[in-house]
C-alpha cells in the first residue's frame, strides 16, 4: 500500500511539474483509456471528444463509462434517452472499444484498478462531484498525473439541441401530430392544440405573404435592372439599327441597279447598235449583223416607193382638176 502511494505521489509530483507520464512506459500492451459521460441524444460532439481519447496513443483501448438514470437524473436531471439507449449509442461508435455501463459518478482508486485504467479522458472544465461542496469530478486522476484533456465541439452539445426543441415547440407539435400522433400522446391540451394549430396557420400566411413580397421584389429588381441597361445601352443600339438599316438599303438598291442594268443589256442584245450618218440620216448597220442590214433596206425601199406613190396621186388630181376646168 506504502508502495502504491508512493507510485501516486511520484506521478501527481511529475504532473505539477508539467511532465506527463510517456508513453514507452507501457510497451507490452494497448494503453488503456477511460472516458464517461451522460451521453444523451448523442451527437458529433461526442464522436469527437471519444475520437480525440482514441488517438491520445498510438496504441490505445479506449473505455467508455456511461451513468445509468438514477445517478443521472439525481445529479444532472432528466434526459430524453433511457440508459440502455444511451449504452446503445456508445455500442455503434467506432472509436468505442468497450462499454462500461452503471459508471460511477465520481472515479476513485478502486474503479481505476477493477478496469485497470491507465489515463481518464476529458475536457478540462470542472465537474461539481456528490459532495455538494463544490469539487471537481476528476479532481483524484488530475493529481494522480492520469489526467488527458481533450476539447469540446463549439456549437453542439445536448443542452443545445433541447433548447432548440423548446425554441421551436409549437411546431414540433404541429409536426408530430400531422404524423399521427394524438394530443394525449404529446401531453398538449384540447385549448393548447387549437392554439398552436391557430398560431401556426397564422405563421404560414406570414410565410407566405412574405415568399410572395420577397418574389415581386425580385421581379421589381430585374424590371430595374433591364431599365438601367436599356438606358444605358439605348443610343449604342439606336445608331447599330440605323448602320444596319443604311446597309440595307445600299444593298438594295445596288441589286435593283443591277437588276435594270442586266435587263437593257439583255434587249440590246436583239438590236444592232444604231447610228445615225451626217449627211442623209439614214440609217447605217452595224456589218457583223447581216439580218438587220436587209431588214433596214427594205424599210428605205419601201419609204421610197410610197413617196413615188404619193407623187404618182398627186399628179393624177392635178389632171382631173384641169380636164374639169375645161370642160364647158
């Protein structure tokens, strides 16, 4: 015993010195870590503290000491999870080696060596013990040198989670009654559950009201934004209607050119070019076009035998005319 209390104070002496007990010490075997807790609606937060006792050694069999409901709710209140659900909880971690249910509320000497701990795994915040007196839970491991620290997840933790439930009572509720459940089942009133039903149908109008506000804003800001571009970009888009209309036309109007132009050269095709002489203007053929030289002299010859005809006329009415003047 003399021996074992000497082994204590040697370790508590290392510890206040600010050296930790290593880890080749113990070479032959798995170190052997114990962590506990309450571990209601088990979280994250959890996985990660038993993950962080886990890796404390290369080599490590982490123990996980869960307070069963009467300690619990004796020291800490009452939770949501029974303890065989709670011990559950633990079995499926994958950082968990073993389970040790019904652990103690504050660990002694004696639970050390009935598990043969060799470190107790925890964060540094203190824990008040059963003595009402205010000292910390792991007060013994921390001067015994058995002492690792490990750090909680900001933002989760069980206290969290249930203040969110209560925060969001009514609508829980609302929830688990839509599911089949019957007021008596959630402990809720008659008046209690026309109240909720009421404060939550006047909730979901706000919702709505708001989904709908929060839409036409939108569309307000869109019709304020294609305004400012269209502002912004009018005269660019003007003056680029206006080039395009320009090129438009000029093209247009060259193809229509072209078009008349392509149609007097077509008919000038079927007609020799014309000229007219110096002297008689008469009409003088081109010689590459045979038929056009035949078709204009046959037109001279027959212009000038109808001014031999009108000769021919005339000169007969001037006989008549005078074989009547001498006439008696």
């Amino acid at each position: 015993m003399a021996e074992t209390d000497l082994d204590q104070n040697s370790s508590a002496k290392s510890m206040a010195n600010g050296e930790e007990v290593k880890q080749e010490e113990i070479t032959d075997r798995p170190v052997r870590v114990y962590a506990d807790g309450i571990y209601d609606l088990f979280h994250f937060g959890h996985a990660r503290s038993l993950e962080q006792a886990k890796k404390s050694f290369p080599n490590t069999y982490l123990l996980v000491g869960c307070c069963n409901d009467e300690v619990t709710h004796k020291y800490k209140g009452k939770t949501v999870m029974t303890d065989e659900e709670r011990y559950e909880s633990l079995r499926h971690c994958k950082w968990v080696d073993e389970v040790i249910p019904d652990a103690p509320w504050v660990i002694n000497q004696e639970f050390l060596d009935k598990h043969k701990i060799d470190y107790v795994a925890h964060d540094s915040l203190p824990y008040a013990d059963a003595s009402g007196a205010g000292n910390d839970v792991y007060e013994f491991v921390k001067k015994v040198g058995k002492f690792k620290e490990t750090k909680r997840t900001e933002g989760i933790s069980t206290s969290d989670i249930i203040m969110r439930i209560v925060k969001d009572y009514n609508e829980y509720v609302m929830r688990n009654l839509a599911r089949g459940y019957t007021r008596k089942e959630l402990g809720v009133s008659y008046v209690r559950e026309k109240r909720i039903m009421v404060n939550m149908g006047l909730k979901n109008l706000r919702n709505k009201v708001k989904e709908q506000q929060e839409k036409v804003n939108e569309k307000l800001n869109t019709v304020a934004k294609l305004q400012e571009e269209w502002v912004e970009n009018a005269d660019r888009w003007v003056a680029g209607f206006l080039e395009k209309f320009e090129e438009g036309c000029h093209s247009m109007g060259t193809a229509i050119k072209e078009k008349i132009r392509g149609s007097f050269t077509g008919q000038s095709g079927n007609f020799g070019l014309v000229q007219y002489d110096d002297y008689d203007y008469g009409y003088v053929v081109d010689d590459d076009d045979d038929d056009d030289d035949d078709e204009f002299e046959d037109a001279d010859e027959e212009e000038h035998d109808n001014e031999n005809d009108n000769e021919t006329e005339k000169e007969a009415d001037k006989e008549k005319k005078a074989n009547k003047e001498s006439t008696p």
